[in-house]
C-alpha cells in the first residue's frame, strides 16, 4: 500500500496550457488537497523537435495563476524524486529496460519502418484492422542480430505481451474495467535513439515518484492495460486509476484545438480579463456535480466538497454562457479597489482616456461593474461610447431625421452649456427642462441625444455617457 495520496499533472512542453489540461490538473489538485497528499507537476519532454522553449514554464506559472498550486516541480523538486523531467533521466529508463529484457520480458527488435509498413498491408490484406507486431525478432540469434548491426539497424527494445491474460482494474470514474491481453501486440518501450515511449517512461516515472492516485483523460484508457503489464513484470505496485471523460462543445463534439468558438489557452484567458478564481470554479463543475447543486465554490469550499465518485461519467459539455456568468458573478463581488486594480490594465488601452487622472479612471471603471463579464468587454463599451466611425442603422437615421429630434438636440445643446456639474441628478433634471421646454418625452427624448453623442441606441445611463465624453466634448458632438 502507498504511504501517502500522492498524485500528478505531467504535460508534454509542445504547447501552453490547455483548458482540458487544466481542468485534469485541477481535479488533481483536488484530490490531494482533499487526502492530505501531494500534487506533483512533472514534464514528459521526450517528444525533443516538438517542444516549445517557454511552453514549461508558462504551463506552471498558468497553473499557479489558477491556484493550482504544485507541491512539488521543476521549479521546487523534492531531492528524494528529482529530477521531474524524462529528458534527464535517460540512464534511468535504460537501466529499467534492459532489465525486462536480461528477464526476458522485453527484446530488442531490428525491423525497419518498410519492414513494419509491409507487415501491417498483409495484416489488413487478411482482414486484421488492428496491427500487431508479428515478433519476427523476439528469438533472434546473435548471428542475426550481428548481421542487422552490421547493416547499420539500431533497434528498438519491445515488450512482449503475456498471452490469455485479462487485465482488470477498478477505475475511479468507469468502475471494473477490463483488457484483453491477446488484443495488444508486442509494443515499444525504447526507442532505437534511446528515448523510452510514454507506456514506459510514465510507470517508471510513477513507480519512482510513488504516484499513488491517477486521474487523466480518457484518451488514455486503452494506455492502461499496456502499463498495468509493465507493473506486473516489474513487480511494482500499480496506482489507482480514474479516467475523465471528454469535454465536448456546445454541439456535442470533442473539444478540439482547431474550435474557434471556444478559447482554448489558459493564457488567452488572462488577457481576455478572466479572474483565476472563476476560471477555477468553472473548471471545477466541468465533469464534477455538487450534492446541492451549489454553482459557486471557493477553493476551500472546492477541497472540502470533492468527492471522487461524483466525478461525472458522461461528456462534459463546455458552455461558454456559463462561463461568462461565472466570471461575471466573480467580477460583481470584487470589491472596489481590487476591482479597479483588475480593469485598469484594460482601461488604459482606451487611447482616449490617457489624459484621466486615476480618480476619474476609477469612477468611469465602476461605471461598467455590473455590466461587464471579462475585463476585456469594458474597452468594448468605451469604445463604443469614443469611436464615431460607426454607422447607425436605418432606423436610427430615421430617429434622427424627425423634427422632434432636431427639436430635442437644440434645446439640449442649450442646457447642458449651462450645466456646471455633470451628475445623475443634473442630468436627469436637464432633460426634464429640455422635456418641459419641447414637449417632446419618452424614447423620443432620449433616443436622439443617445444616438447624437455615441451612434448606439442602447447602453449605459446618458449621465454616465455625457460624464465620460465630458461637457465641451458632449457640445462639440452635438454640434
């Protein structure tokens, strides 16, 4: 029995973080944190031309910025299982592979890639969909293998499969899973450069870092078999397994890279103006249901609710709308100052603004509190209140074009060179002289001045607007 709950998060550096890799991450995370154990972050580097220099680090930082916080990486490493990445434990994989092959658990196998091509054709010529390496090189004689060597062939170590045995295993989210041996060809551990494969690199790895709980993808289920055999032949205590199930769109399809409908980068996320901790809770009920139906969680809240037999079993669908509401909900309950510490970077990207003290900043920001869902959507209704570029529709020209509107605009020209302070309630009784003056009232009053000063018929209250653009800027408009 494993001492200690201690499970891992072990990304490949070829790209950044992923919304489906951060959410196996944090169910991870919660795990441990549930059990008192340890969350590892590991890299399985050994894909080398694919690798992205930075993708480790922004991969652990964007985790970090989550509150996915690891007890052990790269960048914190416990000396009793460093290192945490397979590029510098090569000897180590070697040192294990040519043990299952001294026991006869493993060999070395010299077939070329034309050899293998040829081997899979005659296998599907015979109707066999699924190849399986045919072992030509499981009993080779030196003579042979000296013969290979010496036409320049570097081989390949592979594992040879027991036969006639089933491999059962009690997932967390599947229940009894079980494989047949007989339905998995002898398959790769070492490659002919010397870099192991996954199968192999990942049950070395978890044996040394005494990984206790797995809980991935399920993309990885058929992976399991092949790695459970691996244990068996080492003798090693094999971990629990869990597989997640998928994440799909709003049509029902696996979550892809390639979806534009769906940002897909923790990263993305950051400068779009998600917070963490929303991004966290949504991540958290995305194929995990609450006893009762509770839609917000702290993090402690998140530790103290998990339970691994309420992760869900059917595909989990990613909803956009509920990502925003939850973001918004986060937003709302800021409270001023950190609010405005949020959306300042974003309100600063409004060229117009530039000359705004940072007390008239912060009153315009609060303006847009309960009205943005990321911070990102505060530039667009700035921008919709400075950008005049814009055309109004034919019904708004229609608007303007009445004699009431002109009506309106004068009169209101008027009031507002008089007003000495711009606030909610000299603004309100500015239109209620400009109304008495006109007889003009309702949608006809308002609408005019509206579409005169930001070309957008819908928006924020006028005070707000004619607060923002100021009093000359509001008159030189208006003119």
């Amino acid at each position: 029995m494993f001492k200690k709950i201690r499970v891992r998060y072990a990304p490949s550096p070829t790209g950044y973080l992923h919304i489906g890799g951060a959410r196996s991450a944090l169910f991870n995370y919660l795990y441990a944190k549930k059990y008192n154990g340890d969350f590892v972050f590991r890299i399985e580097d050994t894909d080398v031309e694919r690798n992205i220099p930075g993708a480790e680090v922004s991969q652990l930082h964007d985790l970090i910025w989550l509150g996915i916080i690891p007890d052990e990486s790269p960048e914190i490493p416990n000396p009793k299982y460093a290192p945490y990445r397979q590029m510098e434990k090569l000897d180590i994989y070697k040192k294990y592979a040519d043990e299952l092959v001294e026991k006869g658990y493993a060999y070395e196998c010299y077939c070329s890639e034309e050899e293998l091509a040829e081997m899979k054709e005659e296998q599907l010529s015979r109707g066999v969909k699924s190849f399986k390496y045919d072992r030509h090189c499981l009993n080779l004689t030196e003579e042979e293998k000296a013969k290979y060597i010496a036409e320049g062939r570097k081989p390949v170590i592979r594992l040879k499969m027991e036969s006639g045995v089933t491999f059962k295993f009690d997932d967390l989210v599947r229940g009894e899973v079980s494989f047949k041996s007989d339905d998995i060809g002898d398959f790769v551990i070492m490659k002919s450069n010397g870099i192991p494969t996954y199968n192999f690199a990942v049950v070395v790895d978890d044996h040394l870092m005494e990984i206790s709980h797995v809980l991935r993808g399920e993309e990885h289920l058929s992976n399991t078999p092949k790695q459970l055999q691996i244990y068996k032949y080492f003798g090693w205590e094999a971990p629990t397994f869990g597989h997640m199930t998928i994440i799909v769109n709003e049509n029902g399809k696996k979550l892809s890279k390639r979806d534009n409908n769906i940002v897909q980068f923790v990263s993305q996320y950051k400068e779009l103006g998600y917070l963490p901790e929303a991004i966290f809770n949504f991540l958290f009920l995305l194929g995990w249901t609450s006893e009762d139906n509770n839609e917000i969680f702290t993090k402690e809240e998140a530790i103290k609710a998990f339970d691994p037999k309420r992760l869900s079993s059917s595909p989990s669908m990613f909803d956009n709308k509920r990502l925003k509401y939850t973001n918004s909900y986060y937003i709302k309950h800021l409270d001023d100052e950190k609010y405005f510490e949020f959306v300042l970077p974003f309100v600063k990207k409004v060229a117009e603004l530039n000359s705004k003290s940072e007390n008239e900043l912060k009153s315009i920001a609060l303006i847009f509190k309960n009205e943005i869902n990321t911070g990102a959507e505060i530039v667009e209704h700035l921008n919709e209140i400075f950008d005049l570029n814009k055309s109004m529709s034919e019904e708004d020209e229609e608007m303007m074009s009445l004699d009431s509107s002109k009506l309106v605009i004068d009169e209101f020209k008027k009031e507002l060179s008089n007003l000495d302070e711009i606030n909610h309630e000299t603004v309100k009784a500015l239109f209620k002289n400009v109304q008495a003056a006109t007889g003009v009232k309702g949608k006809n009053l308002y609408m005019p001045i509206r579409l005169k000063l930001t070309k957008v018929p819908h928006g924020i209250e006028m005070y707000n607007i004619i607060g923002i653009l100021g009093k000359d800027e509001c008159l030189s408009r208006l003119n």
